[in-house]
C-alpha cells in the first residue's frame, strides 16, 4: 500500500471516532502545549538576563567592601558593611591594573528628597564623573556632572526618570532644586530610563551625586561603599577580576582568601548565579511538561490497543484480501503518528496561545522559539512512533484466520 | 492442467497435550472453470480445506499446485500476494468494513498487492462490480444500510476486484433465507458461466450443492466420494419462477450519489 493511501486509511480511521481521538489527542496537546510554554518560559529568562547584562554594561567589575561571609573569619558581616575600602585603594587599580579602563570610586545610602511638596524615598548614589559611563547610563536631560564637580564636592546631582517623575511631575527638574536630608542639591541633569533591575528592582529609582559630596556633606565618612570598574573589553574582564583581587590583597596584607575584606565580582558572575537559578527551574518544568507528553503517548498506546482489538475482524479480513503483515503494521502505526502529529500541531497553537497570554497578562519575559517548536513538533511525532510501535506489531502479528473467526 | 491440485494434504493441530488431525491425505483435483461444492458433516474438516486453498494457512505436510505451482511452501508474504491476484474469498458472516460504503468495501484489496491504481480507476472497476451483482444504486450505502443478501453480493464484488482465477465460498448462504439463497447462486452460477471463474463452495446443505458441477464429500479429513451433478439446478430459472416480492423496490439507478 502507498504511502498516500495508508495516510488516506489512516484518517478514515481516525475519524470514524472522533470523539475518542479527540480525548487521545488530548493528552498530547497538553504535553507539547506546556513544554513549547516552559521553553518560551526559560527563553525569554534568559533573553531577559542577557539584556540585562548588557544594560549594564558588559565590561563591569563591581569591588565592594566586606566580603561575602563564608567560613568562620567572617564576624566583620557582610560586602558594604566595613570601612577598609578607600580612595586610595580607588586608585590604586586605576594606577597598577593595565586591563582596568575606567573607575568610579562610590558610595551608597538612602535618603529623603524633597521638592517642593513632593517627598520621596529613594536610594541615593556616588560616583565620579566616569560613573555613567562605565555603567553605559546615558543622560537624557542636563548634564553629567563633570571632575571638578567631584573635585569641589559640588551640591548637584542627577535624577532617575522615577524619582524624577515623581518629584517634577510635568515640569523639567533641571536646574531645579531638591532637598536631600535638608541639603539643597541642583538637578543638573536627568537619566535615561534603565526599567528592572536584575533582582525585579526600579532601577530608575535612585539620586547619583558626586560621591565627595555624598561623603563630605551628607553620610560624613572616609570609606567607599564600593568601587565600580570597566575592564578594557569583554574577554578581559575575567582577568582584571583576578588582578583586581591580587591587588587588593597585597594592599590590605591578606594571605588567606578567606579573611578578605573586600568582594570582586563581575557582571557576568552576578547574571551567571541567576541564569543558574533560571536553569533550574526550566529544567524542573521541562520535566513536568516531559511527564505530560510521556502520558499523552502511553494514552495513544493505550487506544491503539483497544482499537486493534476491536477492529481483529478488519485486519484479518485485510489480511485475507491480500495485505501484508506490513501493511497492517505501517496503517496502525500510520493512524498512531497521525493522532499524535495532529495533537503536536494543536498544542503548538495552544503553547503559542498560553506564552502570549502570559506575556500580556503577567508581563513575564516569554519567547517561542522555531527551535522550541520543531522539538516539541518532533518529540510529538517520535512519541507516535514509539507507543504506537507495540500496538501496530501486535495488530501485524494476528493470524488472518484466527482473526477472521474473532468474535 | 488441474488449477488445483491437491496431493496427499494433511493439517493437524496441537492443543494442549492432544493432536487435532483436521486433514488425514486429502487428495483432489479442480478444474478450472469448474464450480465445485464440498459437503460433508461438521468438523469434518471443510473449513480447514478452505483454508488451505485460499493460502490462509499452510498444510502440515502434503502438496497443493496451483496452476501448476507447488504453493504449499510458500512464505507469509507470497502467500498474500498470491490472494491478492488469484483468489477471492467469500464469507459466511460476509466480512465487510462497517461504517464503510459498498464502493469503498469493494475497493478494498485494490489497495494492497503492491500496485498503485488510481483512484478513478479504483472506483470505476468497483462500481461496474456493484452494477453487476445488482447494487448500482447503492454504492455509497454502508453495510448497515444493507440486508444480508445485499451485504453478501458486496461481499461477492469484493471477492472479484482483482480478477481472481479462484473464488472460495464458505458457506455463503449460510446466513441467508432460501430465497436470498437462491439470487446468490444465482450470481455465482453467472460468474463461472461468463466469466470462467473456478468455484469451490462449502456447504452443509445438499440442496445448496446441486447448483455446483460436482459435489465432493469430505469425512473425517478425506474425500470420501467425488460425484457429478446429474440434474443441476438452475438458480437463474428458479428465481425467475419465484412469486414477486410486493415489497421489492428497486431504486432508479443513479438515483443514489454515484462518485466516477
Ligand atoms: N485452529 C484450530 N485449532 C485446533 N483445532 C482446530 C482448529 N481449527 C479446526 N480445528 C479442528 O479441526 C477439525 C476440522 O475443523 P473444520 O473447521 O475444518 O470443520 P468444518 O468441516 O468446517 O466444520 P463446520 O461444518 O462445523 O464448519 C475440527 O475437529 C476442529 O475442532
Ligand atoms: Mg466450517
């Protein structure tokens, strides 16, 4: 028989019940309906994390003080919490690591800011004037503010699009004056939108001020909080990193990595923890989804075999009329692969139509993947090849006259 | 050259602990253009016989020529090859694909035997079939749709798709009533006058036999007489003579959806 006409009996089987190849079909549409969501799911994560990385600023090195408690020697808490890094430890890696291409010694805290009678909490930042850059944070109103500024420990500062919003409703901010802790400060320019940052928060939610000023007039410490370094390219960060750590070690006398006083990490570490996570996770729901197309599959066996039982008459009779043990095979298998094709395509539609309502409903990162599709269509189609398989050699194994004679 | 000719055939069969001997040296010879009736009482081992010349099984020992060719060691695969083209098999029960119209029904073994006809001329051979045994009006009725003598003469138009030299016939009346019984015959007495095609029909009925040209007697898996038909009847003549029924009707052709 051709393949034509073995599809062509295939169909006429398949519909002559359509309700039970509809509940057959059923549980393969589920299976590649969640695994095509779960792939679109762990996609768009990654996407989203990649973006992310890149929005940063790929070359990125964050040197923040405190190290982050892992062994006994670690009483002195947690990265930010000590006073032993410095501005000379700031220039120490500009001076003494080649990879290194810029640095913005920094500090951190929160703050009131108060304009007019708007108030806001916010967190409040330091830098110098290469900050933004190393960060690839534009600004879209004003100006950045400039060395002497830093030098002079100058009252202006910049304003995240939130804070922003938020303090200035419908009125340009720069040039304006905000309270910070009752310190007057000059908005001299406005930053670019930068959305969520890697841990869901507003990262547009923030006041970046020289960070003289920031020690000097408003926390009145010596200390930096952290240090934020750009490597001279993307390949190099790594080893910056190491450099970077070498230094500091050498600086503060430390032998043992454990007792550091400080933490190196780079961008793509912080995204890599993530990514892990996000990794898992999709794992974990692949399975499940996995789990539900193996179902799928041990249902079409299932009614393969009940079909094959109830149809001993037909195949004997089409065994009597001349067809082969292999016709029978390639017509039951052929009616197993086109039950379960029939049910990849319909929970392709159905994944596609759960991601976009996702998507739009919860606004989670989501992407379907031509990959993500032909694997599932794939992993449908070999899924009626294998629980169709026992059934279709059961019912090309019949005997014509036993089968003829079944009652 | 004898189109059948069986030589010394023996088929027993092992249940459990105990041999069933089904055919013990059964021996004939069957012409072609013959129309020949096997009788005999049940278990006597006609059906086994009939199993044996339509290739659905093999003897346990013995030989079986078919226009000459020593078939009875043929493999699985020849063997359906071989029903395909030369025999047609006919049923007690009839056999049709439920839910499935006449026309497709009789189209059926010309989807196998390794030859691809197109479908226009799958439908055109199944339709003069269905004309000829009298159902061109019911092509797309399904076997529910039909009665038993209907279903038989599908059944029977199924059987002679591929042109088959050998048409085996296992009680075809079986289930039928004696006037139904009669058109069947009627059809099969036909088909060897016309069309020279070799009938072997097995029945329990002596009065079914007489439509034959010889009447074989099978007794405990043997051939115990092997007689000429001296006053054979004609099924044709008979039915002819039969009182009208008032509730035949018999729809205009084309009257039902006629695909080409
Ligand atoms: N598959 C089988 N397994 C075991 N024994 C069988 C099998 N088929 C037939 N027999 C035995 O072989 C003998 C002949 O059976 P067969 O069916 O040929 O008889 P028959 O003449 O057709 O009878 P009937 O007129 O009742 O149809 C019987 O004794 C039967 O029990
Ligand atoms: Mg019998």
């Amino acid at each position: 028989m051709g393949g034509w006409n073995i599809l062509r009996v295939a169909l006429i089987a398949i519909r002559r019940n359509p309700v039970r190849s509809g509940l057959t079909m059923l549980g393969v549409i589920i299976g590649v309906a969640s695994v095509i969501a779960m792939v679109a799911l762990g996609s768009g994560a990654r996407a989203s994390i990649d973006e992310q990385i890149s929005s940063q600023g790929v070359n990125l090195i964050y040197l923040s003080a405190g190290s982050w408690g892992r062994g006994p020697g670690t009483a002195r808490g947690g990265a930010g919490s000590t006073t032993s890094l410095t501005v000379e430890d700031a220039d120490a890696v500009r001076a003494q690591v080649p990879l290194v291409a810029r640095v913005s010694p920094g500090v951190r805290g929160r703050a009131q800011v108060i304009a007019g009678n708007q108030n806001w909490n916010t967190s409040i930042e330091g830098g110098n004037e290469e900050y933004l850059e190393i960060r690839s944070w534009r600004v879209v109103a004003g100006e950045n503010f400039t060395a002497r500024h830093v030098l002079v420990a100058d009252k202006v500062c910049l304003l995240g699009k939130t804070v922003a919003d938020l303090l200035f409703p419908g009125e340009d901010p720069v040039g304006q004056i905000v309270r910070v802790r009752n310190l007057p400060f000059r908005v001299i320019g406005v930053l670019a939108p930068k959305g969520q940052g890697q841990w869901g928060d507003d990262q547009d939610d923030i006041v970046i001020a020289p960070y003289t000023t920031l020690q000097k007039k408003l926390l009145g410490i010596t200390h930096l909080n952290r240090v934020t370094i750009s490597a001279v390219s993307q390949d190099r960060v790594e080893q910056a990193a190491i450099e970077i750590t070498r230094l500091m070690r050498q600086r503060h006398r430390i032998t043992n990595p454990d007792d550091d006083d400080f933490t190196v990490r780079t961008v793509e570490e912080m995204a890599q923890t993530r990514l892990d996570v996000a990794n898992t996770m999709n794992s974990l729901l692949m399975s499940v989804a996995s789990v539900s197309l193996l179902v799928g599959g041990i249902g079409i066996m299932n009614i393969m075999l009940v079909s094959v039982t109830e149809r001993t008459r037909e195949i004997g009779l089409r065994l009597a009329v001349g067809a082969r043990s292999r016709d029978i095979l390639s017509q039951f298998l052929a009616e197993a692969v086109t039950l379960s094709v029939f049910g990849g395509l319909l929970g392709i539609a159905l994944g596609i139509g759960i991601s976009e309502t996702i998507v739009r409903s919860l606004g989670w990162p989501m992407q379907v993947t031509t990959e993500a599709i032909a694997l599932a269509f794939g992993f449908a189609a070999a899924v009626g090849v294998f629980f169709g398989w026992y059934p279709a050699r059961r019912a090309a194994s019949l005997d014509p006259i036993d089968a003829l004679r079944y009652e | 050259m004898a189109l059948i000719r069986l030589v010394d055939l023996r088929k027993s069969y092992r249940v459990g602990d105990v041999t069933v001997h089904a055919l013990r040296g059964l021996s004939l010879d069957v012409e072609r253009g013959s129309f020949v009736c096997v009788v005999g009482a049940s278990g006597s081992g006609k059906s086994t016989l009939m199993n044996v010349l339509g290739l659905l099984d093999r003897p346990t020992s013995g030989h079986y020529f078919l226009e000459g060719e020593d078939v009875s060691g043929f493999d699985k695969d020849r063997r359906a090859h071989l029903r395909n083209r030369k025999i047609g098999f006919v049923f007690q029960n009839f056999n049709l694909l439920p839910r499935t119209s006449a026309l497709e029904n009789v189209e059926l073994p010309l989807l196998y035997g390794g030859r691809a006809l197109p479908p226009a001329e799958r439908h055109a051979r199944a339709r003069g079939l269905l004309e000829a045994v009298g159902l061109g009006s019911r092509l797309d009725h399904t076997p529910q749709q039909l009665s038993g003598g209907q279903q038989q003469r599908v059944a029977i138009a199924r059987a002679l798709v591929n042109e088959p030299e050998l048409l085996l016939a296992d009680e075809p009346t079986g289930n039928l009533d004696s006037r139904t019984s009669v058109e069947i015959m009627e059809i099969l007495q036909r088909l060897v006058r016309e069309r020279g095609i070799t009938v072997v029909l097995i029945t329990h009925e002596h009065d079914i036999a007489e439509y034959g040209t010889r009447v074989v007697t099978v007794r405990d898996g043997r051939v115990t007489s092997d007689t000429p038909v001296q006053n054979r009847r004609d099924a044709a003549a008979e039915r002819a003579a039969l009182p009208p029924l008032e509730l035949e009707v018999e729809p205009e052709p084309a009257e039902a959806g006629v695909e080409a």
